[in-house]
C-alpha cells in the first residue's frame, strides 16, 4: 500500500504481533513490514528485491540501476535517516526476459522481501506491478516509461521515471515550437518486450 502523504503510518497484519504507529520521518521504506515490539524496530533489515538484466546485451544498464540504488541505500545508511533500520537491496538477474523478471519476483517475494524495486524494462514492470499489488507489496522505481504500469498501476506503484508519453509530448512541443519542425516521425516498439 502506498502511504504518500500520510502523517503517521500503521504497521498491521502482524501475527502474533502488536500493531505499532511510526512517526511520519520514519516511513522511508517501511511498507509491508512487521514489527514484534519496540525493540524489533532498533535493529531491523528492511529488504527489497530487484530484477535486471546482469547479464546479455543491457547488462550495463541493469548494473547501473543496481549500483544507483546500492548508493542510495548506502547514503541512507550511513545518515542515520531511520534510527536502527538499514536497508538492503536482493539483485537477481533476468538477462531482460520478461519470464525471467517474473519468476524471479516470485522468488523475491516468497523469501520475504519488504517491496520490489529497480525492476528493468516495460513487460516485466507491468507484470509485476500486478504481481506486487495482489500480495500487498509496492513496487518502487520500475525502470521503463510504459504507459502499463501508469494506467492500469497499483496503488503501490511508484513512478521515478516520466512517461513516454510525457516525453513524446515534451520532444513534440521543443520540435514544433522550438524548433519550428511541421513533419515529425515517431517510432514506438510492440515486440515481446512491451510497446
């Protein structure tokens, strides 16, 4: 579920556990865990999984996002944002397979991961946006601009990155207001990989 906006942010669905309140600086990465009690929170692991290509022909894109969000994490970290929690980040890879991508959040979620994020690619974010959503899960950052996990998104769907067709729009404007271009062609992929 995603808590945007909210000032205080309720832990549940805890068995055996109690319900706890976190303060509104404290929800960072905090949905879909579960605390015991007071204690639990001073020193808990907040995982979350990915997957991307580490391998095959976009392997070095897949390696940046991962290090980009290793490097968040580690700022994150050090800085203290969160008192005792330390965030840590599950890369599987999926050589940019789409069947891939989803096996491997299966296996992501049923090891216990707190969200997904960082996933590569429009096919595989759109189904594991609806993936995320069914089990209760956000999914942060897909890397892609597909209008899929835009539209038919789950509430637990973060955005980082515009839409394509936020940035078909923009180039369309720069090109015909700008730079006064009256015949503009557009080419859009619709393979295995999404449109």
């Amino acid at each position: 579920v995603c808590n945007q906006g909210m000032k205080q942010v309720w832990i549940s669905n805890c068995p055996g556990g109690k319900f706890v309140v976190l303060p509104s600086q404290t929800f960072y990465f905090a949905s879909g865990s579960c605390f015991s009690d007071a204690r639990a929170i001073q020193t808990w692991n907040l995982v979350y999984g990915q997957s991307a290509p580490f391998t095959g022909l976009y392997a070095a894109e897949g390696t940046a996002l991962r290090a980009g969000i290793l490097s968040a994490f580690d700022e994150f970290n050090q800085g203290g944002k969160i008192s005792g929690y330390t965030l840590r980040l599950w890369s599987l890879d999926d050589g940019y397979l789409p069947d891939n991508a989803t096996a491997n959040a299966r296996s992501l979620i049923s090891g216990g991961v707190q969200g997904l994020m960082g996933f590569y690619g429009s096919k595989a974010s759109t189904l594991v946006s609806s993936m995320a959503a069914s089990r209760g899960l956000g999914l942060f950052g897909p890397y892609t601009g597909t209008i899929g996990v835009r539209v038919n998104a789950s509430i637990g769907t973060i955005n980082l990155r515009a839409g394509e067709s936020d940035e078909l729009n923009a180039m369309v404007q720069f090109l015909v207001g700008t730079m006064v271009l009256r015949r503009i062609s557009i080419f859009y992929q619709n393979d295995i990989f999404g449109q």
